[in-house]
C-alpha cells in the first residue's frame, strides 16, 4: 500500500442492496474488456481483456492499445459513471457520461472513436460474447445511474478495500502480480500459479472479490485452487468463511460477515493468508 493511503472501510450501503448498481456497472465494462478483446493480441491467460483498478482516478482501466493515431485506453470511471477513451499521456479523447445512454448509442459513438483512431470500429462491439444478466439492460434501454450513486460509491470502496489487501498479499510474498479485474464474473483477483505452472496446465491459486453473482446477491471474498480438489475431502476452513461447493470450490467469505468487524482489512487479510496456505496445499 502507498504511504499516506487511506484504510477502506465497506458498510456505506448494505450489501444486499448493491445487486441493481452492480449489474449496471457489469454491463458497462464490456465496453472496457471489449475493446482488448478487439483490438490487442490474445493473450495466453486473456489478461488483454482484463482491467485494472486505478484508486486515484477511481476507474477500472484496459490495457494500453496501440493505434495509428496514438495509443489509448478505454476505462469506466465509477465517480462520474462514464466511459472515457484517453491518450496514454492521460488526456481524454472522449468521454460518455452514461446516464440517459443506450447500449446501441455507446455502441454506436465508441466505433466512430477507435475508426479515427485508425482502427477498425466496425469490429467493435459493446455487448458482452458471455450471457450475462442479458435482461438487465436492453438495446434500447437507457442506462439508469442516478438512483444508483451510494451503491456505485460503495462498491469503488470493495474494490479499493480489496486492491490494498491483494497488492500487500503480494508485495509479502514476493509474487510478482497484481490482481486484476475480468469482465466476464466482473470479479477482481490475483492469481497465482505454483511450481512454475500456467494454464490450465498448471496448479493455481485466485484470491479475489465479486461484487455479486448468481451464486450470492452481495460481494463476497473468495479463495479458489486449481484444479478443483475433492468436495469429499476438504478441511476446516477459517472461521466465519465457508465452502462453496456448486459448480466451483473455493473459500468464501461473504460481506455481512465482514461488516461488524473491527478490522476489515486485517480480517480480509487473515481470511486471504489462510485460504492460500490451505488452498496450495490441496493443489500441491
């Protein structure tokens, strides 16, 4: 963490009451990931479709992508609900101010940007390749941020709660990586890959946060091993956290049980410590 970083504290908003904000915000990456999805090489472990979480500027940022005009990345910033195109000097080419938009407008203006730019827009799409939350905002619905401020807010503070913890994990142990954000679950992590492995080739293990899914209607924390152990055969894990088990296995801590703590970074912390001490021995 940077000298002179505030701790980040979550409870400002309850966390069954992010769901709405959350699927907004999930639908409004794509237009991040999308654009190295697009435009940038793919990546062995798709890190060119990931983002990541900028403290200062309150954004989830793509990679940098190189164009004939000069390179750019698109980010969405979460203090204003916009997504911005900016140079790699930090000025802004464009912004969109969500609010009032539709995905076909976005959709629209984004593929006039990156066609001046040089590239090819036309190959540019906003809507997500993987089915998800497809009825949360249609082609013609407008994005709707005003009622959602607090909760946006909020969930700015799990991701940068979550980046403090994450980045010190790994600055301790020497990783050499940072945690990213994916747009597919819109979940954030650091993955680790043991004894030299990659891929799927090789053991793994993910720390990471979700604002919410279809397993759980609020953030959670998560640990998870690759390839998936035995559900049979798992240990006690650390307490108040518990086995998810369906469709993935992992370590889970939910936020309601992060709230009335006295500490949530060192809980979180601790949680994370645990679980990869856990985690890799199960892989191993």
């Amino acid at each position: 963490m940077n000298a002179g970083q505030p701790v980040c504290a979550i409870g400002g908003v309850a966390p069954l009451k992010l769901a709405t904000a959350r699927r907004l915000l999930h639908m409004s990456v794509q237009a991040v990931g999308n654009t190295g999805r697009v435009f940038l090489p793919v990546a062995p472990d798709y890190s060119h479709i990931s983002m990541a979480w900028k403290p200062f500027r309150n954004s989830l940022e793509g990679l940098l992508v190189p164009a004939p005009a000069g390179a750019f990345r698109v980010a969405l910033q979460l203090d204003v609900t916009a997504v911005s195109v900016v140079r790699e000097s930090g000025s802004v080419i464009r912004r969109w101010p969500l609010e009032g938009m539709t995905l076909t407008q976005l959709e629209t203006e984004m593929r006039q940007v990156f066609t001046y730019q040089g590239l090819n827009g036309a190959a540019f799409s906003v809507r997500s390749i993987n089915p998800i939350d497809a009825n949360v905002l249609g082609a013609d619905e407008q994005f709707a941020f005003t009622g959602q401020r607090d909760a946006v807010a909020e969930l700015a503070r799990y991701f940068e709660l979550s980046s403090q913890v994450l980045c010190d994990f790994s600055s301790a142990n020497a990783l050499n990586v940072t945690p990213r954000v994916w747009p597919h679950h819109f979940d954030y992590s650091l993955l680790m890959h043991l004894e030299g492995g990659a891929g799927d080739s090789g053991g793994s293990v993910s720390l990471g946060m979700s604002p919410g899914d279809k397993y759980y209607d609020q953030p959670y924390f998560y640990a998870t091993p690759w390839p998936y152990p035995d559900c049979e055969l798992l240990p006690e894990g650390p307490v108040p956290a518990h086995w998810h088990r369906s469709e993935w296995t992992g370590l889970v801590l939910m936020a309601t049980d992060l709230l009335n703590q006295t500490s949530q970074k060192r809980v979180l912390a601790v949680f994370w410590k645990h679980a990869y001490r856990i985690l890799k021995n199960l892989v191993n």
